[in-house]
C-alpha cells in the first residue's frame, strides 16, 4: 500500500523558515522523483518544486527560486522541502506526490501539511 505522509506544517513569521517532510512507503522510493505543490486559501493547486529520482536535479517555481530548496534522503525515504525567507503569500496547503507508471491511477498525493506565514 502506498503512502506519503506529511507531518504537521506550522505557523511562521515573515522571513521565518519550515521544513515540511514527505515519508514515504509502499513503493521504491529511491527510484521515483517527487513534487510538491501548493493551493492556497481561495486558489488553485500551484506547482512548487521537482526533484529527481537521485536528488541531483531540482526545478522550481519562480514565485519560490531562491528561497526554497528541494531534498531527498533516499535511505530515509523522506523527502523535504526547505523553507527559507517565509512571505504571507506561501501560506498554503503543501502536498507531496509522485507518480510509480503510467495514467492517473498511478499517482499518489501525501495527506496536505498546512504552513501559514503569518505576524
């Protein structure tokens, strides 16, 4: 059975910093890339950032480059996302997914982990 489980989020200040994780099992980790994206309140899912099934090649948002950073620890089966310099506009939302074969029945969400950056 797969599963990606989201510890809690947080509330954080502007210009404070999180790190949501993403455990996964059921499946090889170590074989899939990840994504995580975002919906904040009131909008639609946004794209946040990709990393690779080795962890050496990241993509990310333009609203987040710079601030954020993507991980992995494929012996852990974690994933991370590393959260720096917080603004009111990333309270959201954070889901991780993957996708292990081919169409939508293949594609797994973790639960949701909710961050508010907020004063």
């Amino acid at each position: 059975q797969v599963q990606l489980v989201e510890p809690g989020g947080g509330l954080v200040q502007p210009g404070g910093s999180l790190r949501p994780s993403c455990t996964a099992s059921g499946f090889t980790f170590s074989v899939y890339p990840m994504t995580w994206v975002r919906r904040p309140p009131g909008k639609g899912v946004e794209w946040v950032s990709y990393i690779n099934s080795g962890g050496d090649s990241t993509d990310y948002a333009d609203s987040v480059k710079g601030r954020f950073t993507i991980s992995r620890d494929n012996a852990k089966n974690t994933l991370y996302l590393h959260m720096n310099s917080l603004k009111p506009e990333d309270t959201a939302v954070y889901y991780c997914y993957t996708q292990i074969g081919h169409g939508e029945d293949w594609v797994y969400w973790g639960q949701g982990t909710q961050v508010t950056v907020a004063s």
